[in-house]
C-alpha cells in the first residue's frame, strides 16, 4: 500500500502543481519543492534593495546615507502593499485545492482593478509623506538630494510590479513557484548592471550616485511586469484561464471580500517593517556614521529574513491548499514541518553571522568608524534572526486559515506597544543609544512570536471543532 501510494505521489508531482501527499518524507519533498523557488525569488525581489545600497555605499558615504533612508521609508509601505496584494495567494489556494478552478480568473482579473487603484494611492501618499518628512528630518544637503530624488525615480516603477504582483500570487498559487523564481532571477543582473549605468555612469550615460539605483530599480519593475505577462499568455497551464481576455466590470463586492483577506496581510507587515523604519528615523540623531552603519545592517537583515519569509509563503500556500480540499491534519503537519524547518534555518545563519560579520560589514563599506558600528549591530541580528525563525512560519500558517485579522492587533500590540516603547526607554532613557533600539526590534519580535504562537493554538482548535462538526 505504502508503494503505490509513493508511486502515486512521485507521477502526480512530475506535473510541476500541487498533489495531495501521504507521508512525511512526500509532505517534506513537495515542502521544499514549493519553499526552494519561492525562497529564491525572494531573495532576488530584495536584492533590488541590496543592490541599490551596496553600490551606492561605494559611491560615497553620503550616497549611502541618502539610499539607505530612501529605502528605509520606501520599503515598509512598498512590502506592506504587496502584502494587501498577497491576499490573494490563500483565496487561490483554497479554490485549487476545492477543485474550482472556473472562479479563480474572475479573482486574478479582480485583483488587477484594485492593485492597480493602490498603486495610485501609493504613488500619491508617498508624494504627501516626502514633503511632510523633508523639513522635519533636516538632513545634509547631498543626503536630502539623493533621498528625495532616489524615491521620485523609483516611483515611476510602482504601478507595474503592483500589477506584477498579482500574477507572481497567480502562479505561486497554483504551485509553480519556480517559474516565479524564473522570472524574478532575470531581473537581478539587469537591475545591477542598470545600477552601473546610473550610479557610476558609463557608455555615455551620466554618473548619478544614489539616485541612479531608483531609476535602474523602476526600470527593472517594467521588465518584470512584461516576463509576467510573458508566462501567463503563453504557458500552460496559466494561458488555459485565459487571464487578459474578457475582462469583467469592477466588482466592488468582490474588491472587498479580496482586500478583507489583504488588507490585514499587508497591516501586518507594515506593522512589522515600519517600526524598522521609525527605529532608522530615531538614529538620525546620532549621525550619518550610525544611520549608515544602521540601515546596512537591517538591509543585509532583511536578506537574511527571507528565508523564514519564503517558509511562511510556503506555508500558506499549502495550509491552504490542505484545508481548501478539507484535510485538517495534513495542514496541521505541515505547518509543524515549517516551524522546524525555519528555526534550523535561523539558527545556523545566526552561526553564520557572528564568524563572518567582519566580512559582511566590508561588503558595504571601507570606511573605518562605519564598518566598527556595523560590526556590532549584526551581533545584535543574530538574536533578531532567531527571532524571526520561530515568528514568520507562524504567520504564514495563520494566513493559510484565512486568519488574519486578529494576527494584525497582535503585530500592533508586539511591534508598537511593546517593542518601539522598549527601545526608546533603553536608548534614550538608559543612556544605550543606537544599541537600546535593537534591543527593543528583538523584543517586539519575539513577543510577536509568543502571541502567534497562543494564537495558532486556538485556531487550530476552532478549525478542528468545525470540520468534527460537519462530519
């Protein structure tokens, strides 16, 4: 029984989607089978950022500064909306796996419609918030100029990696994480070498330090729109759903029921990132050597933190993959194999970390008094990155319940009311400076972790009450 079982499971994979598993070892395969591509594509999303920073950081100090800012505010509300856009990965999930696949092109066509109408709200908010914020932060000149500009450049990239967005939810969706990997792994060289271009200048464009890296990022945005489009208009199984033809008339009912599921998604995460982002607005006052040494530390963070971020996407697309074709207990194992899975991750890269943070911080810079704070903060990313490996695949878990509104009052509660509350005591208060808000990111995610945790618990109990009680 066991063999042809395995046998079953082994054909049914080899079609590159999604198929019900009976063992460990199969739920373990097709696991990272879903988790590898999308952990890749992650990575290669983020590098954008990483890029722009390591390459301005060799165009000058204060280049770096400028960036690192920039992308400190961009990036909170720039994830956060992606996040809204997220939404729609568990809704797709559960319809695949209910085998209602007629329903799922009305929600992508949807999706297009209102990511395109957030789009706009960003770009314009963002145009609010900058002007309010100019005065306010009252940096060096060159800084402001590099801040205010790099953000204007990559704001022109925003409506098509917002519409991009939604197909990349389509695909992963269904399974195919690694076309998304595909696709997103094109993108980085071009980015990089769109950055030589702009920041450095050659083959006659002009040398543009900080500024340059947002217009090679928007540029890299359109690209990766039109390899999207690319796949779903041309590979099966995406073109059979016949994505661009047809398209319906705005469904305010439909807006609403997709963004009930989003919009607490991306509160979420922008309840987890901006706090980073007020943290990076606090150290303005020590001086652009500890704003630059801050926000390269949180910049090679954040591409560390995707690898529990890929295992808590991967967990909500198979969480709700599992309980759309109604088995309880293979969600519930799978989102255990996830929990394991990130904390080995997070403990060796915190391994990692602390051997080798001498050579991490030259990545980013050669300046002696940089390079010393730096050195230090990444000790404190170590514990954030343990952190992040026990909090994230709770996250991901939740969201393949579709539970996702109370996980948005715990962010609050751990990010802004105990985190950010914490760190400012122990900066300013008990005299620990930059070091006191680190101390208080740590706190708010490991809270954050506790809560989650208490919180899975009861879900679990009420989604298994429910299915006991319609059997």
């Amino acid at each position: 029984m066991r063999a042809a079982l395995r046998s079953s499971y082994f054909s049914e994979m080899n079609g590159g989607t999604m198929k019900r598993t009976y063992t460990y070892k199969q739920k373990t395969l097709q696991f990272f089978a879903v988790l590898l591509p999308i952990f890749i594509t992650q990575l290669s999303i983020v590098s954008i950022g990483f890029f722009d920073t390591i390459m301005s950081g060799h165009a000058g100090e204060q280049e770096l500064a400028g960036v690192a800012i920039a992308t400190n505010l961009f990036f909170p509300f720039f994830n956060s909306s992606l996040g809204i856009i997220s939404g729609l990965t568990p809704s797709i999930a559960h319809l695949y796996g209910a085998n209602e696949k007629g329903k799922i092109r009305f929600i992508v066509q949807q999706g297009f419609y209102w990511a395109l109408c957030l789009a706009l709200i960003f770009i314009i908010a963002g145009f609010a918030l900058v002007t309010l914020l100019v005065p306010i932060l009252n940096l060096e000149p060159r800084v402001n100029y590099v801040f205010t500009h790099f953000l204007l450049a990559i704001a022109c990239g925003i409506c098509p990696i917002f519409l991009s967005a939604v197909l990349r939810n389509f695909i992963d969706a269904l399974g195919f994480t690694r076309l998304t990997m595909c696709i997103t792994i094109c993108t980085v060289p071009i980015n990089i070498f769109l950055n030589y271009l702009f920041i450095f200048g050659s083959w006659g464009f002009p040398s543009m330090g900080g500024v340059g890296a947002g217009i090679g990022s928007a540029i890299t945005y359109y690209i990766n729109l039109l390899l999207n489009v690319l796949v779903v208009t041309n590979i099966k199984p995406f073109k059979d759903y016949h994505i661009f033809k047809q398209f319906p008339l705005p469904s305010l009912k439909e807006w609403k029921r997709q963004l009930s599921i989003g919009i607490p998604i991306g509160s979420t995460i922008f309840c987890e990132q901006s706090i980073f982002g007020a943290v990076g607005l606090l150290m303005t006052v020590y001086g652009t050597v500890v704003i630059a040494a801050h926000q390269s530390a949180l910049n090679f963070t954040t591409m560390v933190y995707m690898i529990p971020l890929s295992i808590s996407m991967a967990l909500t697309i198979l969480v709700g993959y599992e309980l759309g074709a109604g088995r309880y207990n293979d969600a519930k194992k799978y989102s255990r194999l996830g929990r394991i899975a990130s904390f080995i991750f997070a403990t060796s890269i915190a391994t990692t970390l602390i051997n080798f943070r001498m050579g991490i911080a030259s990545l980013y810079t050669n300046d002696p008094s940089v390079k010393a704070f730096l050195s230090i903060f990444l000790m404190y990313a170590v514990c954030m990155q343990l952190s992040d490996g026990i909090n994230a695949p709770l996250q991901g878990t939740l969201r393949g319940y579709k539970d996702v509104k109370i996980t948005f009052y715990l962010a609050v509660l751990s990010y802004w009311l105990l985190g950010l509350p914490i760190g400012w005591i122990l900066a300013v208060q008990l005299k620990l400076g930059p070091y006191g808000y680190w101390i208080g990111l740590i706190a708010g995610i490991l809270s954050g972790a506790v809560l989650l945790a208490l919180r899975l618990k009861v879900v679990e109990k009420k989604y298994l009450k429910k299915m006991t009680g319609s059997c």
